[in-house]
C-alpha cells in the first residue's frame, strides 16, 4: 500500500511523492508477521477544519501522518500540485522545513483529520 | 485555547462482566480559530497500516461460513489501539449482541481484553490504520483522554 507524503527537495520546494506500508510484496498475516511496517508515533489528535478553512504556505513543525475520517481537503505543494483528499484518505506531512504547503478544507461539511505525530520523518522504502 | 465541541468516537468497551460492548469516547476540540479545532495532544506507541483480503459475503448465520473458528469466533485486539477504515468494509460483532459496521472515514477505539468477531464482507480489499496507544493487551483500563 502506497501513501502519499508531501516532502521537500534541495531547493526548498515541496513536492509529492510516495511510501511504501510495508514490505514489497509482503501480504499480511497478523499483529508482527512478515510485512508491517510500524512507525514511532508521539502523539495522536483530532483535527476539525470548517469547509473554506485555509492556511497558507507554510512548512509543518513535525512529520505528521493524517487519515481524513470526514469532509475534504485540498493539498497544494509549492511546486504547484494540488492534490484531494477525502474519507479513508491518508497522506503524510514530511516537509519540515522551506517553502511548505498550503491547505484548503472544502465541501459541505467539516473536513476532521485523525492527525498522528511521528517521531521521525518515514523513509520512502521499507529497510527493516 | 476556547473549549469548543465534543468529537465522539465509537469504541469497544468493557461492561461490568468484561463482556464487550459498544461504547463511545469523548474527545474535547479546542478552538484554534473561528475555522479550526484540535484536540490536546494524546500519548501514541506507533502505527502501521494493514491490508486484509475480503473473506467471504456469506453471513454469519450461514451454515457455510468458512471464517476460521466458525460463526462464534472472537479475539481481543493485544494492546489497546485504534482502528481507522480506509477502504472496505468490516461487520464487527461483539458479546452484548450488536454488530457494528466500518466505512472509509470510521474511526473505533479497541479496548484491551474486549473480545470481538471481525467480518470482512467487503467485496474490496479491507485497508486499515491501526494505532496503537500506552497499555498493555491485559490491562482492561478505560482510554485516558486528555482533556
């Protein structure tokens, strides 16, 4: 399963690109076996956006890993791709420092984020 | 930070037999600004996603169900996490008789100890987001939300 996270590159431009859960071509067979991928994490959060809530661009203070749980929300690297996420969607917030991103909440309803902090930023490849 | 709303959170829960039972969490949202609300910060272990293949769309009741353990199979969850569905389905079915089901979005709370029957009726790929929180898979306490 591929996620998508938004990192930035050498010039301090973010982009999007994507990691990997677990092991390639690993299936799962329960809690440990072969294949899980477990990440540190520090904390866990709710995160309720109104629809026409935006920020602007701005790097994140800590790699983040997001899972929406309701609503939509809009994406934008500073390399100028936007991408939507909706219910079900995870993404990764990994572009700590530069020009950072803006996020814009869209939609009828509220966009709420199930908003995990992660010890440290997750490489692209499993090297378990 | 101005207190604003109350986020509830399905969980599964113990009553006063250890028998499982659908319960809800409450978790405070404090206001950041007239558009946004968060959450205080609440101790996490780690978390992995995790991708089941659908078992069978038979029911339960089925005298063909092929689930492993049969109609009656339950087990706990280990340490106390949370489940988040990211694609899929899942019927979640535990000892006060209720069945529960997950959707894209739907966020529970597993408790330690809360045996449970999980079934994958899904006719696409399951895909979940489990977090595990502090505690151990024999420690029974209720989830401490920081408020």
């Amino acid at each position: 399963m591929k996620i998508p996270s938004l990192n930035t590159d050498a010039k301090g431009d973010s982009y999007f690109t994507e990691v990997e859960s677990a092991a390639p071509g690993s299936t799962f067979v329960g809690p440990g076996g072969p294949g899980i991928r477990y990440i540190d994490a520090e904390c866990w959060q709710i995160w309720e956006m109104q629809a026409g809530h935006f920020q602007d661009f701005k790097p994140n203070h800590a790699p983040q890993c997001l899972a929406i749980m309701a609503g939509k929300l809009a994406v934008t690297a500073s390399v100028g791709e936007t991408r939507s996420f909706a219910r079900g969607d995870m993404l990764l917030l990994q572009d700590l420092h530069g020009k950072g991103h803006a996020l814009r909440a869209y939609g009828v309803e509220p966009c709420t984020v199930f908003l995990l902090t992660m010890k440290q930023i997750m490489a692209p490849a499993y090297s378990d | 930070m101005e207190k604003g709303t109350i986020m509830k959170i399905l969980s599964i829960e113990l009553d006063a037999n250890w028998r499982s039972t659908l319960g809800v969490i409450e978790v405070p949202l404090h206001k950041v600004s007239e558009t946004e609300a968060i959450s205080k910060k609440q101790p996490a272990v780690h978390w992995y996603a995790m991708e089941l293949t659908p078992d069978t769309e038979l029911q339960r009741t089925d005298p063909n169900y092929p689930f492993s353990g049969g109609t009656f199979e339950a087990h706990n969850g280990d340490v106390p996490h949370f489940n988040m569905q990211l694609t899929g389905y899942l019927d979640s079915t535990l000892q006060d008789g209720s069945t529960a089901r997950y959707a894209p979005g739907d966020l529970h709370y597993q408790r330690a100890m809360a045996l449970h029957h999980s079934h994958l009726r899904s006719p696409v790929v399951n895909r979940h987001l489990l977090v595990s929180v502090p505690g151990s898979p024999t420690d029974p306490s209720p989830l401490k939300v920081i408020g």
